[in-house]
C-alpha cells in the first residue's frame, strides 16, 4: 500500500525534526523547508504540502482549494512578478500600519485581486506550467546578480513534472561532466 501525499509529508517532516533535534541546532538558524507533493491514489488533483522544520514539522497544505502556484525558497521576485507585490509587504504592514490577522489577510486579498498576473492556472498546459517555473528561476538568479544580499539562485536548472497518470518525470537535468579540459 503506497502512503498519501500527506502522509508522506508528515513522515518527511517527522524524520527531518528528529535529526535537528539530535544535531542541537542553534535556534538562530534557518529552517529548513520542504514542498511535498504528488497524487493520492484514485484521485483526480494533485496536492502540495508544505513541511518547514522546525518551526512546523506537520505537515501545511497549499492551494487546497484553488488551483495555483506553490513556491519557497527565494520567492520575492516572483512573486512580485505574479502577486504584484513583494511578499514581506505583509509583515511591514502588519508591523508599521499595525494591521490584526484579519485586517493583514483582506490586504493580501485585495491587493492580489487588483495587481496580480491574471494566470488562469487551471487551464495552463503542462508545457506553459514548465516554461514558467523556468522562466522564475531564471529572471530570479539574474535580477540577483544586480542586487545587494543572498545570492541563492543560480546555476543549472532541474526540472521535473509529476502527473496522475506517469507519476515523477524528470523534465530537465544539469550533466555532471568529469574531466572538463577534454570539452
């Protein structure tokens, strides 16, 4: 019997906690974030999990109810490409305009409402889904080359696609080359 999308996730999540607790890692450190996804057997959507260890080891949906896009890591730029705005807007509002949860959670809706890219998602090709997330990660590491802070993207992009019906496809992967002088 094959475990869940959530399942798995929250074994991920317990298995990863167990090893920072052992490691004793300082409480400064940044956590560790882990996108889990895949299809439940008989079931017709995919489903994405969201796993950040320490701080939330169990195991967070995403997009539950909508069809979307689901990003970590450096996400800024993208998402002010797609929200229209830079995701930690949310905490300068909260903390300078000194907005509650619900007041914060009606700005988010209301601004992605009028400055979001109108990406119908749900209709997206599977090719459109593969060029975006390409397209992100590339203008993400070379606007990151003009800019001051973390440079943490870059390099050879990896691609993969998961489907109900083929299940994990590797899309596109860098080559790992041994002696580079005989290029």
């Amino acid at each position: 019997m094959s475990l869940s999308v959530e399942e798995f996730a929250s074994r991920l999540g317990d298995f990863f906690q167990g090893r920072w607790s052992a490691a004793n890692t300082p409480a400064e450190a940044d956590a560790m974030v882990f996108l889990v996804g895949g299809f439940d057997e008989g079931e017709a959507y995919g489903r994405v999990f969201e796993v950040s260890i320490p701080n939330s080891p169990g195991p967070v949906e995403k997009s539950a109810d909508d069809f979307g896009i689901t990003f970590g890591g450096q996400h800024e730029i993208a998402g002010r490409l797609l929200g229209g705005y830079d995701p930690r807007l949310e905490a300068l509002m909260t903390a300078n305009v000194h907005l509650n949860a619900a007041q914060t959670t009606n700005f988010r809706q209301k601004v992605l409402q009028s400055l979001a890219m109108p990406i119908p998602y749900q209709f997206l090709p599977l090719q459109d889904c593969v060029d975006l997330a390409i397209f992100l990660i590339k203008t993400t590491a070379t606007l990151q080359r003009w800019t001051t802070g973390v440079r943490g993207v870059g390099g050879a992009i990896d691609v993969a696609i998961i489907t109900r019906t083929d299940g994990f496809r590797a899309v596109q992967e860098k080559r790992i080359l041994g002696d580079r002088s005989e290029l």
